[in-house]
C-alpha cells in the first residue's frame, strides 16, 4: 500500500477538450513526477515538481502542465486533448530530489480516453 | 540519446532463480539504475537500486559489470505472485531524464 491518490481512476474526454488530473498523499513526501504509460508500453517521464515549481521535464509539449501546492498534492492538466493523449497517467512521489536515487512511491494512475 | 532495451517476455517455474539483462547505452559516471514491478491496473512497485557492482536486498539482487552498459536483475526462487511486468529505469545525471525500458513480461508457471 502507497498510500498515493489519484483522481479520478478513470476519465473519457473528446478531442480538444481540457483534463485536469490529481495526486495526493498523507505521507509528506516533497516531490512529485508526473508519468504517462500507454497500452503495453513503460511510463514516459513527463515533468517533476519540486517546492511547487517544475524541477525536470520530459519530451511532452507545453500543453501538459502541472502544479504542486504547498501540501505536496499535484495536478496534472493538458489542454487541447489529442487521441494519442489516451493512456494511464500515474503520479509518483518521493522524498528527495537527487538525481533518480530515490525510491518513488507509485499511484495506481488515472486511465484516460480521448475520443 | 540514452536508450534502454529488456527482452520483450519470459518464462519460468516456481522455485527458480529468473535473470532479467537491461541493455542501457550512453549511461554516465553518475547515473543510477532501478528495478520497478508494475501488476495489472497498478502502479510500478520500486525493486532494487545500483551504480555499481552488487546490491542484494530481501527480494532481488542487481548486478552492473565495469562497463555499466547493461544490468541483470536477479529474482531467486520465484513464485506465481512474481508475474508481472519488470522496468529497467536509468536516471540521467546530466538533464534528469528518466529513461524507462518497455518492460519485461515475467511469466511464471507452476
């Protein structure tokens, strides 16, 4: 048990629209990565944040953008959805920032699908 | 640009030691690697870390040659519950990329 949120666990949008998604957790860890898996493939690093700015960013355009509030929770939001967008989102926390080095705790992930 | 590979899938029994080999080319002085295990409708689970060597701890052992061009995860003796899909992650150092392999289909037969 991570003890990491996510809302909501499953979410449909049409082409264009706007997400927003949520992560949260009880256990104070200060850092939260942002992570998209598509079917049968690996989670591609998306962003971090790091005392609510952005510390680290993936091959993702700007239209993915997120916050971190000052109680560690975080949204994920992309705006202008496109059908290549549907995929599992999954937040994941730690308690450090170094490089990798330390041990993220996983949500169980928000499932998209953009029609 | 840094890239990782793991076989697609692999099979095993119950009770036997299982290798999974993560080929990383481009890896620099400074940057780790991690083992995660991802069931079904969840999250990846963290398994192992290194930089180097050996590291054993209560579920697996990771093993990096001088090199650092590849990595083995070593499961012993697994069980049915180790079915799951296994990720090779390598952390650049330089720009905070985290590099994430396709995963490995571990299979496990009675």
């Amino acid at each position: 048990e991570t003890g990491v949120t996510q809302s909501p666990t499953h979410l449909i949008k049409t082409r264009g629209q706007q997400v927003t998604l949520r992560c949260s957790s009880q256990s104070g860890h200060n850092t939260v990565s942002w992570y998209q898996q598509a079917l049968g493939q690996g989670p591609q690093f998306i962003f971090q944040y790091y005392r609510e700015e952005e510390n680290g960013r993936g091959n993702f355009p700007p239209r993915f953008s997120g916050l971190q509030f000052p109680n560690y929770s975080s949204e994920l939001n992309v705006n202008a959805l496109e059908l290549d967008d549907s995929a599992l989102y999954l937040c994941a926390l730690s308690s450090q920032i170094n490089r990798g080095r330390e041990t993220q705790y996983f949500g169980p992930g928000t499932r998209l699908l953009v029609l | 640009l840094a890239k990782t590979t793991q076989p697609i899938s692999m099979d095993s029994y119950e009770g036997q030691e299982v290798n999974i080999t993560c080929s990383h080319n481009n890896i620099a002085t400074n940057d780790y690697i991690t083992w995660y295990q991802q069931f079904p409708s969840q999250g990846p689970r963290f398994i192992i870390q290194g930089y180097k060597t050996k590291v054993t701890n209560e579920v697996a052992s990771l093993f990096i040659p001088a090199d650092r061009k590849s990595s083995t995860l070593s499961l012993p003796r697994v069980s049915l519950s180790d079915t799951a899909v296994y990720y090779c992650l390598v952390a650049l150092d330089s720009n905070y990329q985290l590099i994430w392999g396709a995963g490995t289909k571990l299979i496990i037969k009675p």
